[in-house]
C-alpha cells in the first residue's frame, strides 16, 4: 500500500507489484504493462496454471490449494475467466488505483483476493498473464488449515457483497429480477408445506 501511494503520488501511470520471494521473473515485467498500455486490461496479473509444462515445479499440494482458491474466488469476485488468484505478481493502472479503497484492503494472503473483489465492483477489465511457477526448498509460511476457515468466510462476505452491489445498488437488471422471483419461488414451497402439515 506505501508503494501504491507513493506510485499515484509521484504521477506514475502503471505499477507493477513483483513479490520478494524469488519466484517471479522481473524480465517478464512488460507482458503485464502491455495489455495496461494497449487500453485492453487494467489489471494484470500472473497465471501458472496456463500451460501445464510451467506447473511441473508446483509442489502437489499447492497445485490443489490453488485450484480450491480460484474456484472460490470465481464465485466471490466475479472474474470468471482468471485463475491463481494469489498470485503476487500483479501490474494496475494508477486512474483505477485512486479509485480503491487502499486503507481497507486485505493485508497478507487475501490481498491479492480482496483486490479482485474491490476491481470487480469498479467493474475493471483484469487479464491474466502467463507464467511459470518457480520453486525451490522455500517453506511457505501458509497454513490451509490455519487461513482455511479465514478464507471461506471472506469469501462468502465478499460473495454477498459483490451480489448485492452489483445487482441492486449499482444497478437493476435482468439478473436483480431472475433473483427476486428465485427467492419467492424458493420461499413458495416452503410456505405450502408448512400450510399442508399444518
């Protein structure tokens, strides 16, 4: 977040996040600007789950943790088409930047998520970039079962909240409408069951 404020206030156009942990090749630093500049992408962020060859250095249960991860923030943020959610090797446009709510983002391992979360509501164009995972003996510091609970109820937060902005603060759409005669049509069944017992 310093970096990020100190990038809109020295005027910077694009900023480029590269995680400390070795496993991200600042040569690929312009695939992640290109699509910014080229007006297509406003967010960019690492993939290794594009081609199978980059995954082969992915220890198993990371591979699995991940795959649990996008599935799940597919649901809660909305970007369907991404996957590797935590990955830390991410490029934003500074106009959207100031957009963001930067003192109430994740810190730590839901960053990455939560920044997603906060881009769909400001409806931004996020494309993914390939890459390959780089793995050595490092240990990670994350625990599943620790952030696993953590993570299911920030996701399920995030779920509701995007939901509810999206389909009937921001807006009311066809999806609003599909919603509320889903909600009587579950509600309906219940009542009528509930009469005939009674």
């Amino acid at each position: 977040m310093t970096g990020y404020r100190q990038a809109i206030s020295d005027g910077m156009d694009i900023v480029v996040k590269i995680d400390g942990d070795g496993q991200m090749n600042p040569a690929l630093l312009p695939l992640f600007v290109r699509p910014i500049r080229a007006g297509i992408a406003d967010y960019t962020k690492g993939n290794r789950f594009f081609r199978p060859e980059s995954l082969r250095g992915m220890p198993a249960i990371r591979l699995i943790g991940n795959a649990g991860l996008s599935f799940m923030t597919k649901l809660s943020c909305g970007y369907w088409s991404i996957m590797d959610p935590t990955n830390g090797y991410t490029a934003i446009h500074t106009s959207l930047l100031k957009e963001l709510p930067l003192d109430k983002i994740e810190k730590r391992y839901f960053f990455e998520t939560d920044m997603l979360f906060r881009l769909n509501t400001l409806r931004a164009v996020v494309k993914d970039v390939p890459m390959d995972s780089v793995y050595a003996d490092e240990t990670s510091g994350l625990s599943v079962s620790k952030v696993l609970p953590e993570f299911l109820s920030k996701h399920i937060s995030r779920l509701g909240r995007r939901y509810f902005y999206n389909y009937f603060l921001r807006d009311f759409n066809l999806g609003s409408i599909y919603s509320i005669f889903a909600a009587l049509f579950l509600l309906g069944p219940c009542q009528y069951s509930s009469a005939c017992s009674s």
